[in-house]
C-alpha cells in the first residue's frame, strides 16, 4: 500500500510498518460500518472516554522486572473489558504493510512476529479490530481500560507475561506517532492497538487510532 523507503533505518522501517498496519486496522473494519449502524451494531467506538489522552501517557516500568526469553504469544487476557482471546503471529503482506487479523473471526488478536514478543526487552504490538458489520470485535472496549489495569499474555513456552496499563492515547491515524509508540526501551512493554474516534461517513472509515501503553510487571 505504501512503499518502504531504503534509506531508512531498520527500527524506522519496523515502526513505520506497525504504523501502518494500524491504519489497516481501521481500513479493513469499518469499510461498510456505516451501513451496520443501522442494523444494530454499536456505535460505540465513536465514544472515547474523558479517560483517553490525546498526548503520550507517563510511561512506567518495574525495575525488579527481568526481559523473559523469545516466545510467541498464544493468548490474551484481560480482566476489565472481558477479553480472552487467541493470539495469531501476523508478518507483511506483500507490499509491505503489516497483515492484520482475519476481520470475519472477531475473538482474535494479531502479534506482529518481527517486532519484540510480549516479555523481551522493546514494545511488543498486539492489534485487533474493534467492530465489523456484523458486530463488535475483540478490542472494542480497549478505550475503557484505565492505568493499573492488568493485562495477561500466555506465551507457546507456557510462561505468562503479566502488564500493567500505563495509560491509553487516541492518535490521528494520519498522524500516527511511531517514535513515540514503538521507540526503542530497553525494559519489557506491549502496545495495543486498534480504531476508534469519529467515523467519518465519507470515507468509511474511523478517523483516529487508540492505543494502550503497559509495562511488564512481577505476576
């Protein structure tokens, strides 16, 4: 969809591909929402809680903790919204853009594999659709989440990777902050990703994307 300059560093590239995946994220699932609002499904993630920043939240970490080891991530759970979910390994399509999961299987997340895993030192980018038009989707109350609130990821090894949010930014997906979502951390953290904001009708799509911020913390 967007060519990837090969002047640009490989964490630039990296974070410019998760970038756009996000964008992809609002492109695949709201394409026809306008024509769902009318048939019951919740409008919903137009509203974005006074609790939502519109600025990068104050990122923490627990000194105690240790960078677990490379293990692809099979669940995700999380208590205060109710989700528990399967967790896929996407890759770049062939234009280069980050694949997103399945828009038809609602109940799924997508773990970009060439970036870090949930557990190993940088900030590992968990994305997931918010609704379709044939209802919601498995990050649809992402917006809710509130500082403090845990977040379980089970890893293929059999470990569990426990976090806590640091905070949750509503970002212009035009003027997606990469540097600022997937900069180089040397302690364990995991990016959420979806869509929210306003729907703008012209287009079809959600014009803004939300993102939590956590840190990894002792279980």
């Amino acid at each position: 969809m967007y060519p990837i300059s090969q002047g640009r560093t490989l964490l630039d590239r990296w974070a410019l591909w998760i970038g756009l995946a996000a964008v992809m994220l609002c492109v695949a699932a709201v394409g026809v929402v306008a024509a769902a609002l009318g048939k019951g499904v919740p409008a919903g993630a137009s509203f974005i809680p006074a609790s939502v920043m519109t600025t990068q939240p104050r990122l923490t970490y627990d000194p105690r903790v240790t960078a677990l080891g490379r293990s692809a991530p099979v669940t995700v759970r999380i208590p205060a919204i109710g989700v528990d979910a399967p967790v896929m390994s996407v890759g770049k399509n062939a234009d280069g853009t980050v694949q997103v999961p399945p828009l038809d299987i609602h109940n799924l997340t997508g773990w970009y594999e060439y970036g870090p895993a949930p557990g190993q030192n940088g900030p590992a980018v968990i994305l997931g659709h918010v609704d379709s038009t044939t209802g919601i989707s498995v990050f649809f109350y992402l917006k809710d989440l509130r500082t403090g609130d845990r977040l379980y990821v089970t890893l293929a090894d059999g470990k569990v990777a426990a976090f806590a949010v640091d905070g949750v930014q509503k970002v212009p997906k035009d003027a997606f902050p990469t540097a600022a979502v997937y900069g180089s951390i040397d302690y364990p953290s995991l990016r959420l990703i979806t869509c929210g904001g306003a729907f703008d009708q012209a287009t079809g799509h959600y014009v803004d994307n939300v993102v939590v911020y956590a840190h990894m913390i002792l279980g």
